[in-house]
C-alpha cells in the first residue's frame, strides 16, 4: 500500500518493519540556516504589466502565496540526523541501498556519520549532480552541483539494475561507431541535469523541488518493480511520483503542512494512496 505521513519523521520510522525496504532516498533540509521558499505567481495580460513576454506583449505579475520551510538546525544537523539514518539502516532490506542527498556545506560531516552507521566498506559512490541554472556569484567559483551518497546495506550483495538505467548521448557519436551511438553511453558518477524550470510543467512550486529523471534514474537502478521506497524527507513527492511511474510502491514522510498538500494534488492518481497523521 502507498502511504504517505504527515508527521515527525522519526516515530514513523521506529514504527516500519525492519528489512522491510528495498530503497531509501531522502534529501534532508540542507542546513543552510536560511528559509526556504519560493513564491507563488501567475501572469496576467496588461497593457501596463511588469513583465515582457511572446512578441513584445506585456504581462502582469500577481502574487498567489509562497511556500516555504525552515532550514536551519545549525550544529545539531548531525545530531538531528543520527537517530534517523540508523533507523534507515534497520529498515533496508539486506540488498537495500540508501542515497543521500546534500550539499556542499555538510557532505564531510554526513559521511563520517554514515560510514559509522553502515561501515566505510558499504559506501559505494558519492554522486554529484551538476546542473548550470540561477545567479552565479562573483565572490567565489559559483556552487552548481549537489553530492548524493550511495551506500549498500551489504558491499557484496545489493541491487543494481545496469541494464535499465537509461542511457545517455556520446558527446562525439562520431568516434564510437552508429550502433554504440545508437545505443548510448553509461551515465558516470556525475550526472548533468537541469533543475526544475520554474515555468516548466514539472514544477509544484515547493522550495528545493528535485527532477523526476533524477529519482526515477536512481530507483530503477537499485531497486526491482514491487519493491518498496521510502523517503522521509518527501518534501514536494517526487520519489513518489517516480516510484509510481516505474512500478515500485513507496512511503512518504513529511511534517510540513505544504509538502503534504502538494503531495495530494502531485499524486492524486495513485490508486488506493492512504495519507495518514502520524
């Protein structure tokens, strides 16, 4: 059965069944000591909008709402995190595999916790998703890739489905022949993908909202239809929607009031979803 909760993370997790999950991902709030939110908007015609669109038209700009969370744990992040990734660690099953998404600013610190946790021996990649998207700095190199880290339950025994990952193009097709162009190449450790476009069709309009390809790249890697996906950090429901979309059943887990409403609406589809107060 797909659920999602509304609640404190950490009960629930004490509350699931050990080695009852194939796959976690979670991208925690990045401990950036800042609010995270993004505004709400829709643009209207007017002759005397703030906006130029299609063929010189003018628009104009009307503020719907906002939405946002709070990101800020400052040196409790880790301590915050501990209780939960071990109980993470209970619930995999034994060819279970975690990936953990975070940034820059507090990977160091994570992956010391987790390699306590799971062993050094179980960690298997650290991913980094680079995209080229947003302001740039002029203060320092622009920070444009987030770290994801890939630990096995068991090194020697875990899921990865090499042949349903999807390929992607050879930058010079020309060099390796019409059938390897046609085929594609292996994604590496370093995936280049945009974020989601503020006016695309993907967006939900929640902060820090991930691409669909990204989830659904990692959960038909390690993990078979059927199986079960959790995401404690479900934030806007993409795990979800990706699961979804490749077979899997999930568990969502949320404690934000405007992630579970969107996660209503994202995936009002999914037959028989139970949303349940923790």
């Amino acid at each position: 059965m797909n659920r999602v909760y509304f609640g404190d993370n950490l009960p629930v997790l004490q509350s699931l069944p050990s080695e009852s999950g194939a796959l976690i991902y979670i991208d925690p709030p990045f401990n950036t000591g800042k609010a995270q939110s993004r505004a709400q908007i829709k643009t209207v015609r007017d002759a005397e909008g703030d906006r130029t669109g299609f063929q010189g038209r003018r628009y104009k700009t009307i503020r719907l709402g906002a939405r946002a969370f709070a990101d800020n744990f400052g040196k409790d992040f880790v301590a915050f995190l501990e209780p939960r990734l071990r109980e993470a660690h209970r619930i995999l099953a034994p060819n279970g595999s975690l990936y953990f998404h975070i940034d820059y600013r507090e990977v160091h610190y994570c992956k010391i916790l987790l390699d306590e946790i799971f062993g050094r021996e179980c960690f298997l990649n650290e991913i980094i998703w680079a995209y080229d998207y947003g302001a740039r700095t002029k203060k320092k190199w622009p920070p444009k890739h987030d770290n994801i880290l890939w630990y096995a339950k068991n090194p020697n025994d875990y899921i990865f489905n090499v042949d349903a990952i999807e390929r992607i193009p050879y930058m010079a097709p020309g060099l390796v022949g019409p059938e390897k162009a046609a085929r594609g190449k292996l994604p590496t450790d370093t995936w280049w993908h945009t974020i989601v476009s503020p006016t695309g069709k993907e967006k939900t309009g929640y902060p820090t909202q991930k691409p669909v390809a990204i989830l659904k790249r990692i959960i038909a890697a390690s993990s078979h239809p059927g199986d079960t996906v959790l995401d404690f950090f479900a934030g806007s429901g993409t795990t979800g929607e990706a699961a979804f979309q490749l077979g899997r059943k999930f568990i969502l887990v949320d404690n934000n009031k405007q992630a579970i409403a969107v996660m209503r609406k994202r995936l009002a589809s999914v037959p028989g979803l139970k949303f349940i107060t923790a």
